[in-house]
C-alpha cells in the first residue's frame, strides 16, 4: 500500500524542468511577437508620418497648379506671382525634406519606397514640374500661349505623373502594413498553439502517469477501507460468536461440576455429568487450537513440517476418529481411491490430517441422512493428489459459497445457531491446503442435495515411492481403541511440577497396567532416571528447578536409548521443532485426552 514516493518526486523534478523550459518558450515567443508587434507599431507611425508628408506635397501641387491658373488670367498681378515662387520654395522643401527622411536610418524598410521613387525618375519630374511652376511665376518674358502650354503640362505632371508615384508608393506601404498584420496573426495562432502542445507534453509525460497511479491507489484504499471494515465487521461478529461458542460449554462445564459435588447424585447421573463435562471440555479446546491456527494464518507464521508421509495411514485415522459420528447418524461413511495412489507423498502430515479432517467433519455435520464419501485420486502429470469429500447434507447458497473461505464467516447466522461452529475451519483448511502447495475449492453444491469440496495438494512424490496397484475400497479402521492398550510391565516415569496433572495423566496410564513413577521437578527426575531403568519418559518442559531440556541432557548422558517425549502446554510449531532438534522423541501437548496420551505412549512403545 506504501504510495510511490519515488514517482513523485520524479514527477516534482520533471515538472519544475519542464516549468521552466515551458517558461522560456512562452518567453522566447512573446518578446518575438512583441517584437513584432513592435515593428508594426513603428510601421503604423512611420505611415501615418510619410501619409502627412505626401498628402503635404499633393496639396502643395494643388496649390502650385491654381496659382499658376490664376496667373494665366492675370499675368500682371505681382502678388499672385510672389505667392506662386513662394509656393513653388517651400514645395521644393518639403521634397528634399521627404527624400531625406525616405533615407534616415530609420527608414530602412522604405529603401524600397526610395528606389521606387528613383526608378520612376520622380526627382527629374518633380523638377521639371518646379520649373514649369517657376517660369510662369517668372512669366513677364513669356507669351500668353507660352503660359498656357507650360500650366497644361503643369497639370497633366501634377495629375499623372506625380500624383500616380506618390499613390503608388502608398499602396506599396498599405501592402506591407496588411502583410505585417497577418505575420502577426499567425505568430498569436503560433504561440497559442505552443502553449497547447506544452501542456499536451506536460499532461502526458508528468501527470498522466501520476495520474492512473492516483486513480489506481485511491482504488486500492477505497478496496482497503471496505476490506478493513468488512473485516472489522467480521470481527466483531465472530467476537460475539466465538464468546457465545466460549460461553455454552463453559456453562455446562461449570454446572455440571457443581452438580458432581452433591453426594446424592446416583451413579448413571454422575456418568452422564462427566460424559457432558468431558466433551465441552474437548470441544473447547478445539476451539482455542482453530484461534491459534487462524492467527498464526493471518500473521503468516504457519510452519510446514514437509516429510515423506503414508497416505493411506491419514485417511486410515480420519476415518478411525469420524466413523462413530457417521454410525451416530446413520449415515454412509466411506473412502476409496478412484486411481491408483503413491504409497508415500511428501508433505506435512499434521495438516494435512487436519484439513481432512475438518472436510469431513463438516460434511457429517451438515448432512442428517444419506452419505459421505471421500474419494482420492492422484494426478501424475502434476505429482498432484486430489481428495473429493462428497455429502448429501444441506447443501450451500450460491451468496453463501462466496464468503465460506473468509475467516470469521459462516454460512448465515439460522446455520450457526443449529449446527455451532466458529466459521473459521474452511478458512485455516483452505490456507493450509495452498501451503501444502495446492488448493480447496467447491467443486459443487446445491441446497438440499449436498455438497462435493475438492482439495488438493502436491504430492511430491520421490521417485522411489510405490504406486499402490489395489485401490483399497473402504478404509476399516485399524486404530487401536485406548481401551485396549496393554501395557502391562513398562515402566513409564511422568515429570510434571504441576502435582494435580501428573495425578491426572497417573490415572490415565495406569489403566493401561504400566508402572507409573511421578518426579515433581527436573532434579528429581534425572535421579529418579539414573536409578532405575525406564521404558519411556514424559517430560515436561518448564519446570522450577531445571528444565525439561535441561533434564533431558542429562538423561541422555546416562542413558540414551530409552525414548524419552516431550508432555508440554507449548503447542506452538517452533516449540515442536525445538523440542525435535534437542532429541525429543515425540512432543505431546496438554491438555491432553486419556486416549491420545495411552494412544501417544503406546506408539512409542512399539518402535
Ligand atoms: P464452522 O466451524 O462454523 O463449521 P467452517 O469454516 O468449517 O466453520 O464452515 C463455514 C460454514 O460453511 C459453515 O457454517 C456452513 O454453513 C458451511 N459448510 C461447510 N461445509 C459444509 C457442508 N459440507 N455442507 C453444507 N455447508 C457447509
């Protein structure tokens, strides 16, 4: 969920750089178009200048060209001939003035305006004109029709000839002012379109990416807030389950044993009490071990104890352990193997057993008549095993099926009412499964028909292994009954610092017939076992004096052939370990029931 801090610090560089080359640009184009802009300025002022200048020398024509009408009708008036040479001056003036200004530097760009004037010879008519004027202002020698042909040829200079080169020379201006313009229009539509390019590069190199990260992570967070709150919810309810799965048994323990100590209870009454008292007890202890499995799950501290196993010997005990519940209800209880199965797998036998077990328990659970069927397969092409547990129970909800594998989920609260449970079994089973390398899934249910769940596992099967040629159609149980274990004649030595446990586990193995010794602490037991020989020891591991592994150094050092297990309230998988790689031969956990501890010491025994 940690956000990606390196993006955006990539992000924050790329876009102060590309701020910055985006700022140059922008720059960079507008003083160009201000220049531009400038320039047109300066072109508008220097037209509105020259437009004064001609419009001077137009009217300064037309002024020279009535006078010297004037003169023609009255060639003596000495006024009007003064007035013409006066004209006449200050139009000479005002040309030379324009010539000039034509060729001032800052009139570059009407050099073009100049030679336009040279090449139509403007300066040799303007001249020819002026004289023209003058020799009518100076008209005393001249004849009358000598005027008139020099005022025709005035005129027709004025109108054709000057007049058409000054109009000339504008249009030429008018024309570059209009070209400026339209440079100056395309420069806006250019600097408009950069700034669109620039921000198109900026979005789709810098914040594109940024922004799909940001959308993708508020995804996420939003999925983890509804995660986080579904799972607070479930948290919550399981709370309120677990405490009401805590609280029943517990009820009946407490009533129970105080019913126990009444004197008067006669014999079957008592039995019955003790029958109830004993399996709450044992079905709250399941419930604590499925609270452990679930959180050692959720912070990923399960530990696999990958070993070559016997398949048969797993469904050989579930099927030993479930079959009373089946006979119970009535219902038909079988195993068999659809191919034929590799004799050994390899893979962490304790959880695999409990997977099953916890599929098939379900499934006798929840089915009230008809069968349970555990069929196993072995895929060889993906060294794979496939177990199928098939029921004719009450079947699932298509909305149910989706929230089964969630810890703290159950099928709906009318299920866990009549049938109990924590609705944490398919979620460790399913964990479990996809540690041993496979997986659990519902192959199909449908509601009153039954259910089929599918597990599977890698088998790791080594080379060397047998593939069992007889598919074994029922698995009848070969589990001892505790009831039945013999072990008249060993002699066993319990060490437990707790006085009212090693009572208790005393009663329990002595109704095998073995001889029981008790050492209350680690000293007293290395003595003990140095003084007499023992066919085995159960060995508590936290103990005042000297420990269990301390104890069982010294055991060893003086005799190390007697199989000597650990009987601990540590049911954690690292203690298991500890207690194997210090020479343990076994590792038992309390609370422990009668059976599974004469079953525990007799398979020690055997070996
Ligand atoms: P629980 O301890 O409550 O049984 P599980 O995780 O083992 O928890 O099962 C969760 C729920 O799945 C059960 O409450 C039940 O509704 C449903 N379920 C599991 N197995 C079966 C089955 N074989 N048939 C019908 N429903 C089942």
């Amino acid at each position: 969920m940690a956000f990606n801090n390196n993006l955006i610090f990539e992000t924050k560089k790329k876009l102060k750089t590309s701020g910055a080359i985006s700022l140059i640009f922008i720059m960079l184009i507008s003083s160009f178009y201000l220049y531009l802009n400038n320039q047109l300025v300066n072109d508008q002022k220097i037209f509105a200048e020259y437009s004064l200048k001609v419009k001077t020398q137009i009217f300064l024509i037309n002024d020279i060209l009535i006078l010297s009408e004037k003169v023609e009708s009255e060639p003596s008036r000495v006024v009007l001939k003064k007035e013409l040479l006066k004209e006449i001056f200050i139009y000479k003036n005002e040309v030379e003035k324009f010539q000039q200004w034509l060729l001032s530097e800052k009139n570059q760009n009407y050099e073009k305006l100049y030679l336009i004037l040279r090449d139509k010879k403007v300066a040799q008519k303007t001249e020819k004109y002026l004289n023209l004027a003058k020799s009518i202002a100076r008209s005393d020698k001249l004849s009358k029709q000598e005027i008139n042909v020099n005022i025709r040829s005035i005129a027709k200079a004025a109108s054709s000839g000057l007049g058409e080169i000054l109009e000339d020379v504008t249009f030429n201006i008018e024309n570059k002012r209009i070209e400026s313009l339209k440079e100056l229009e395309i420069l806006s539509w250019i600097n408009v379109l950069v700034i669109l390019i620039l921000f198109i590069v900026v979005w789709i190199y810098i914040y594109k990416s940024l922004f799909s990260i940001i959308l993708s992570q508020d995804e996420k967070i939003t999925d983890f807030v509804v995660k986080v709150e579904s799972a607070s919810k479930s948290k919550t309810n399981f709370l309120a389950n677990i405490s009401h799965e805590i609280r029943t048994p517990m009820t009946v323990i407490i009533g129970y044993i105080d019913l126990l100590k009444n004197d008067d209870l006669k014999r079957h009454e008592k039995e019955e009490a003790i029958s109830l008292v004993s399996d709450n007890a044992h079905h709250l202890l399941s419930l604590i071990n499925e609270i452990l499995d679930i959180s050692k799950i959720e912070s990923n501290k399960v530990h696999y104890n990958f070993k070559d196993i016997e398949l048969s010997e797993i469904f050989t005990s579930t099927y030993g352990l479930l079959k009373v519940k089946a006979e119970e209800k009535k219902i038909d209880f079988s195993f068999k193997n659809i191919n034929h199965l590799p004799e050994h797998i390899y893979t962490d036998e304790k959880r695999l057993k409990q997977i099953i077990f916890n599929l098939v328990g379900n499934a006798l659970k929840f089915t009230d008549e008809g069968f349970v069927k555990v069929e196993s397969e072995y895929k060889e092409a993906s060294d794979t095993l496939v177990v199928y547990v098939k029921d004719s129970g009450i079947g699932i909800t298509a909305e149910q099926s989706k929230r089964l594998f969630r810890p703290f989920e159950q099928g709906n609260e009318k299920v866990n009412r009549v049938y109990g449970g924590t609705g944490l079994g398919l979620a460790i089973s399913q964990s479990l499964a996809r540690g041993l390398g496979g997986d659990l899934k519902i192959l199909q249910t449908q509601v009153g028909k039954g259910t089929t769940f599918v597990l599977t596992i890698d088998a790791g099967t080594s080379e060397t292994t047998r593939i069992i040629d007889t598919p074994c159609e029922n698995y009848t149980s070969e589990v001892v009954d505790h009831n039945d274990v013999d072990l008249t004649g060993k002699k066993i030595l319990i060490v437990d610092d707790a006085k009212e446990n090693s009572r208790l586990f005393n009663a329990y193995l002595s109704s095998t017939g073995a001889a029981i010794s008790l050492a209350h602490g680690g000293k007293d037991a290395v003595k003990q076992y140095q003084d007499t020989t023992f066919d085995l020891v159960l060995l508590d591991l936290q103990m005042p004096d000297i420990d269990g592994y301390q104890a069982l150094v010294l055991m060893k050092k003086h005799n190390n052939k007697i199989p000597i297990l650990a009987l601990t309230a540590h049911a954690m998988d690292e203690e298991r370990i500890k207690t194997k790689e210090a020479g343990f031969v076994g590792h038992l956990t309390k609370p422990i029931t009668a059976e599974d501890l004469i079953l525990g010491v007799f398979h020690h025994l055997k070996k």
